[in-house]
C-alpha cells in the first residue's frame, strides 16, 4: 500500500516517516519514489518496493534495539486501580506475562486499551464500520498502454460489465490502479467487502473470500477485454482484507470534524500536521465512497493532532497511537492516514521516556515537552513552527 498523508501542503512532516523514506530512497538503486497523484485532493505520496521496504523496518528495529515478539496476540491485561499491571500474551509457545513501565497500545484494534477498560466507540452513531478492501499486484502489464499520457500514475474505469454479469456488486464498479515500483507492475487498492467486522476473525475471514472472488473474476476481465492486460497475471493479493476502522479511545482530547474543517492548529500540543482528505470508504451495506478534501488548492492548510487523543483520561501508564486515537468517526477518517500514525506512535515513544524518568502519569507529562522532543527528532510545522 502506497504510504499516503505524508507530505501536507507539499511538505514532509518528518521525523520517524522522513527518517524511513529517505533511507530507501537513499538504496542504489532507489526503492522508494515520491509521486504526485492525478486527484490533487491526494497530493502527494510515496511508492516503494515492498519487499525492501520491509527489510528496512526490521533493520531499524534491529538497530535501534527493539525485541520483537512475533505471532502472538493480547491475553488478559492485569490490572493494579488505574494502572496496567501486566499483560499475558499468547503465541504458539504459550502464554507469556510481559511487564513493563508504560504500555503504548499500537494494535490497530486497541485490545489493550479495551481490555484494560478504557471506554470506546465503534464505528459512526449507527455503529456501521467502513468497509474492508484487499489489496493485489498485476504484473507483465503493458504499463505505456495502461496509464494514458494525461494520467502517469494512476487510471480509472467502469466495469459494468462485471456489474452486469453478478461477478461484483454495484457499489464497486469503478476500478482504479496506480502505477507500482516495479516495472510492468500495477498496484489495485479496490476488492471492498463492506459490513466486515474487524473485532471479529470470522466476518474478516468471510470478507477476505468475499474480495478475493472479485479479485480473479477482475484479473479475469482485464486480460479478455484490456489489452494493457493481455498478457498480464496476478502477481500477489493481500493476506486478509485491511480494515480501516474499528474501536476509537477516549482521550484526554476528542478530534472532531470541525477542528479538521477550521484546520486547527494546537500550538502547544499538536505532534503531527496533516490535510488528508476524509476518506469515507463504504460504511455499511450501502454508505458511499468519498473522498472530501478540508482545503482548497487557493487555500492550502492542513490541521494538527494533539497529543492528548492519544493519553486515556484515567489510566496512568497506557497511551495508544494510530486509527485508534480519541476522534469522532469523521474526523478518523482522514487522521488516520500513514505518516501521522507513524508520528503519533514517535510522540507517544517520546512521552513514555519523560513519564518514566519524572516517575510521572501519561496525564502529566507535559504536551509542550513532546513537542519539543518531537522538533529535536525533525517532526515539522509543530509549536510556532509553521510547516
């Protein structure tokens, strides 16, 4: 998956997400390249060779010392009044305790934060989740014919066709591919299988079959009637569906989408700049797909996370960083982008280090601290700063 939302007014936000890509753009050859996207909503992303990229994120794990614990998944969390205690986690070895300090809850899920009874909402006021989509690569494509010369990077077309014969549902006819980093390669972030639970392995299982039938009966397609695809194969399809949207903290801040749309800035707080545009993808059996920008070409801004979305009202020693941030459902799909994960899991590393060494609360670490740790560590456009 393309990494997105990282560059806001054309810019780096910097820190951990400039660290890792200009390290694979620093590779010979170049395993990364920065593109600008046809919907100027977009702008800016980054392509890189997947295979790569990943070994880069277990070298900088491995360099900075990081222990890695691999297939396992959160047991019971322990709990001492308003403090997590420990927490039991299950791999195929067994069942393991893991103490610590402070707990950072980057799991997507937030099963730790729930477990440890922070209070959550799910999905919009009707409870409806966005929809999942599997993603998958088609190589020995004719890539000259398949991006026409007013559209390099990305394509899009209407598959009625498909519609028509029940191969996949009305909602998704609209195929789009963007150009992959390897030559005669395309990138499809388009097989959608809406009402998918992401809480339960069973609805993620029969949403992944689902996607994956839409997945051969498209490759299918585009080989008989495109000849961009003629000689085309599928070249790799995602393991299971991402989901996009599931539990969302309560925090010391609840993001809303009028901070998104007055483009607030948090000058004391704010740890990562974004202007991704609310990316709503299929909320239910029928909601629809849109992608709203907040801002204008003429009027180019961007808003600020603060940091206290990501710090639990009452839990002395957890924070949690990424989709699971204290936001309302509108307002969660555009901070959930990349980069800005990436630095809110930088700014809440940052703050367990000062709770830790002041023998403080989460709640008491100071904001304005983080963002100065943030600053010395290259995130950009925080404090007076702009970007």
């Amino acid at each position: 998956m393309p990494l997105g939302c990282g560059y806001p007014c054309q810019k780096s936000v910097g820190g951990i997400f400039k660290e890792y890509i200009d390290s694979l753009m620093a590779q010979d050859p170049p395993a990364a390249w920065i593109r600008l996207l046809p919907d100027s909503a977009y702008g800016w992303d980054v392509y890189y060779n997947q295979d790569i990229a990943m070994a880069k994120f277990y070298q900088m794990l491995e360099d900075a010392g990081v222990h890695l614990i691999l297939r396992a998944y959160t047991g019971e969390v322990m709990m001492d009044k308003d403090e997590v205690a420990g927490i039991e986690y299950h791999d195929v070895l067994g069942t393991s305790l893991l103490k610590a300090k402070v707990y950072i809850d980057c799991t997507g899920n937030g099963d730790i934060a729930a477990r440890a009874g922070v209070p959550y909402e799910v999905g919009d006021e009707q409870g409806h989740m966005m929809a999942g989509t599997l993603t998958f690569i088609m190589a020995n494509v004719d890539t000259d014919a398949a991006f026409p010369t007013q559209d390099k990077e990305c394509h899009n077309f209407q598959a009625d066709e498909l519609v028509e014969s029940g191969a996949i549902p009305e909602g998704i006819k609209t195929i789009y591919y963007t150009r992959n980093a390897n030559p005669g390669q395309v990138f499809f972030n388009w097989a959608m299988a809406r009402e998918v639970d992401g809480l339960d392995p069973e609805s993620i299982l029969q949403g992944s079959n689902k996607a994956r039938k839409y997945i051969l009966a498209l490759a299918d397609y585009l080989r008989k009637n495109v000849p961009a695809f003629k000689s085309a194969y599928l070249d790799g399809i995602g393991p299971l569906v991402g989901i996009r949207d599931t539990r969302r903290f309560e925090g010391m801040y609840y993001l809303t989408e009028q901070d998104l749309m007055s483009r607030k800035k948090f000058p004391e707080s704010g740890i990562v700049c974004c202007d991704n545009v609310f990316d709503e993808a299929g909320r239910g059996a029928d909601g629809a797909v849109t992608h709203d920008s907040i801002v204008t070409v003429k009027n180019s801004d961007y808003y600020q996370i603060p940091f206290e979305t990501l710090v639990p009202k009452k839990i002395r020693n957890l924070m949690f960083a990424g989709r699971i941030m204290s936001a309302d459902a509108r307002a969660m799909t555009s901070s959930r982008g990349m980069a800005s994960c990436m630095i809110m899991g930088q700014a809440t590393g940052a703050a367990s280090v000062m709770a830790i060494h002041n023998h403080t609360a989460v709640q008491e670490v100071s904001p304005a601290e983080v963002v100065k740790k943030l600053q010395q560590l290259g995130v950009a456009g925080l404090g007076d700063e702009a970007l």
